[in-house]
C-alpha cells in the first residue's frame, strides 16, 4: 500500500465503511493551486466541468460508441451490486447520513452520458456511482486540509470486466487522469471561489 493510500485509507471518509466491499482501482490528488477548497462543494463544481469536456473527447466517444454496439449501458442500475441484494449504495446510507446529505435523493446525473447517481454530498466528501452490465463503479471526492482526493472504487460483473478494465489501464493512467488533472487546475485556477454544486438543491 503505497503512503498516499495509506493516508487516503486512515482519514474517517464514509465510503470506507458504506463500499468496504469495493476495490479501490484509483487513487489520484487533485491540484488545487491558488486557494484551498472550502468545501467538497466548490471542487465538484469544477470536476464535473472537466469530466464533461473530456466526455466529448475521442476515447470517451469510441468508449460511448463500442458500448452502444455491445449493448452494455442497455440497463444501467437495473442490476444488483454484484455479490449483494442492493441496487445502489444509497439504500445502505442510514438515517444520520441521509439527515447531513446535501443532495436532493433525486439529484439528476451530472453527467448526461454515462448516468450517474449521487449518493450522498456531505460537507468534505461526496460519492457518485454508475452501473451497467459489466462494472458497478464509485467516484469518490473528498477534501481535507486544504487538499483534494479522486478515489474510484470498482465491483466487477465477470472475467470480461476484469479483462476490460486491465485493457485501458493505459488510457486510464496515461491520457484520461492526467488530462482531468491538467483541466481541473486550470479551472481551478481560472474559476471563482464558491462555486455551487449542480447536484444540490
């Protein structure tokens, strides 16, 4: 476990007890130069900025489109997590959770393409999830001391998953999350203190 991780793993996040049966496939630090965040609220604002021009990049087209062809987003949330009876981790959240959730239970996706669903926005971490025929994933975004984490957590649904997540580690690693990076910094740095998250009422 590498030190980052082992900070990651050490801070009280939620999603540590609420998706402890989720591998944590990515863990990267968010630059924020300039200022430090106030909340997870105003760096959600510009990460879901970026993940939608990146969605109108080539690989998240070609993605978008083989997809389709595969029939693979034909049913997204209608499966159960894999190895559970729940549909989504929001039915694991318990009546404290819901009482501090800063997003409305039928916040719409803040992406058009794929559909995500918030779980739960709390004051210094928010965690998304997206299911389809072959991965039930989270997104998780979180601050503290003046810093900023993107965690992703994955179940897979077979041998093919596991294949097809191995496959574009490359991309992943090498063009997808140092993009994101790139973007989410210079909006960070370009954007004004405050930003309100689109997932809130």
């Amino acid at each position: 476990m590498s030190l980052a991780e082992t900070a990651y793993r050490a801070h009280p996040w939620r999603v540590h007890t609420i998706a402890h049966d989720f591998h944590l496939e990515d863990l990267w630090a968010l630059r924020l130069p300039g200022h430090a965040p106030s909340g997870v609220d105003e760096v959600l604002e510009r990460f879901w900025s970026v993940f939608k021009e990146l969605g109108n990049g080539g690989f998240m087209r070609a993605r978008m489109k083989i997809g389709k062809a595969l029939g693979w987003d034909d049913h997204d949330f209608a499966l159960p997590i894999p190895g559970c009876t729940e549909k989504s981790l929001a039915e694991r959240l318990d009546a404290q959770d819901r009482a501090k959730n800063l997003a409305r239970p039928d916040a719409p996706s803040p992406v058009a393409s794929p559909r995500v669903k918030t779980v739960y926005v709390f004051r210094d971490e928010a965690l998304y999830e997206f299911s389809n025929d072959t991965i039930h994933g989270l997104l998780h975004v979180a601050t503290a001391d003046g810093a900023a984490t993107l965690a992703v957590y994955v179940k897979w649904r077979g041998v093919m998953s596991r294949l097809y997540m191995a496959a574009i580690w490359p991309a992943r690693h090498l063009v997808i999350y140092p993009a994101m990076l790139r973007r989410l910094e210079r909006a960070w740095t370009s954007a004004p203190e405050g930003a309100r998250d689109p997932c809130r009422g």
